[in-house]
C-alpha cells in the first residue's frame, strides 16, 4: 500500500532494559515456584545435590502447563515489544504501531502537517492535518527527521513539547508498572481462573 519500507524505529534501550528487568523477575518466581513444587521435590531423586538446573529443565519437559503460561505470558510479549513493535516508515506513508498488531494506524505523508523535536536524540512528534499528534520515540530520530524532511514536511527543531514527553513517559512507566502487576497476579491466581 505504501510502497516499499524505508525505516522502522525500535524500543528505546532504556525501555528494553526495563523490559529485560520485568522478564528476569518473572523467570525468578517461575523458578522458586518451580523448585518448590511438590511434584519436583518427588522428581530430584533423593541422593543428589537436587534443585539443579537440569532437573528444572527435566520438570519442565515432564510437566510443560506453567512454561507454556511463562512463555505466553511473559516471553512472547517481552519479545514482541522489545524488537518487533515499531513504527515503520515506507515510501509514501507509515505505520503507526498503537501497542497491540490490530490497533495500527496508517498514515500517508500527504496528510502530515508538521513534527516538533521533543528530545535531541530520541523523541519526536508528528502532527496530521486533521489535529491528531503521534509522539515516536527512538534511539536515533536524525533518521525519521531525514525522511520526513525527504517528503518537504515542515518541522520545528525547538524542544517546547518536552515536557507533554516526560508526562507521557510517565503514563507508560505507570501502565508498565500495573501491567506488570496485573501479570503477577494472573500467574499466581492462574490454577484459580482455569478451575472455574
């Protein structure tokens, strides 16, 4: 539809570590909750060190149920946000990823009114003609500015909006944070949801 890709932004490493953070703090609770598994303890035979790392993997091939919710859950996500979202940027348009695959939005450069620089190296905002704003964050916008720039769209490279990014870098903190909650619970009350 809109030609051929020309560039797709990524996560800000910042936010990858965070994303790394959240994976290493579920694989914890996935393994403590592993190790102590009545099903494990009869598993590791009697006369051995036990809890080692084969027998973890051992359980798991024997009982797959809780890899495949960790996985589903928890890894699949941390991938998908991490390095396949983005906003891709083609020939004659981009798509605009909203967080979740069906929830994209395309734009044609035509309907661009203008963008402002809200942070020098990583952030930018893109305003339509018909009023919509879309903020991209990357580890280098001196490429979007560059392809913008290609299709004569005006740009501002004063930093006026950056304040509205710090506040929307707060909103993502907090629904990163309840996200994470939220997932926390669902693994520990996951047995309880399935056996109703």
């Amino acid at each position: 539809m809109f030609g051929k890709k020309i560039y797709k932004t990524s996560m800000l490493n910042f936010f990858r570590l965070i994303v790394l953070a959240i994976v290493i703090f579920f694989f914890n609770d996935y393994y403590l909750e592993t190790i102590s598994d009545d099903r494990f303890l009869k598993m590791v035979h009697v006369g051995s060190t036990g809890r080692r790392i084969l027998d973890f993997f051992e359980f798991n091939i024997t009982y797959p149920a809780d890899f495949i919710s960790f996985f589903c859950i928890v890894l699949v996500p941390a991938f998908y946000f991490a390095f396949i979202r983005g906003v891709r940027f083609h020939e004659k348009g981009f798509y605009f990823n909203r967080g979740i695959p069906f929830f994209n939005q395309t734009i044609k450069y035509e309907e661009l009114k203008t963008y402002k620089l809200l942070h020098p190296n990583l952030a930018i905002s893109i305003h339509t003609k018909s009023g919509d704003a879309y903020v991209i964050a990357d580890n280098t916008v001196e490429r979007v500015i560059a392809i913008l720039d290609q299709h004569d769209i005006p740009g501002d490279l004063a930093q006026d909006d950056y304040v509205r990014l710090i506040n929307n870098y707060k909103k993502f903190i907090i629904f990163v944070v309840s996200f994470i909650v939220l997932l926390f619970i669902v693994r520990k009350l996951g047995p309880y949801f399935f056996s109703l």
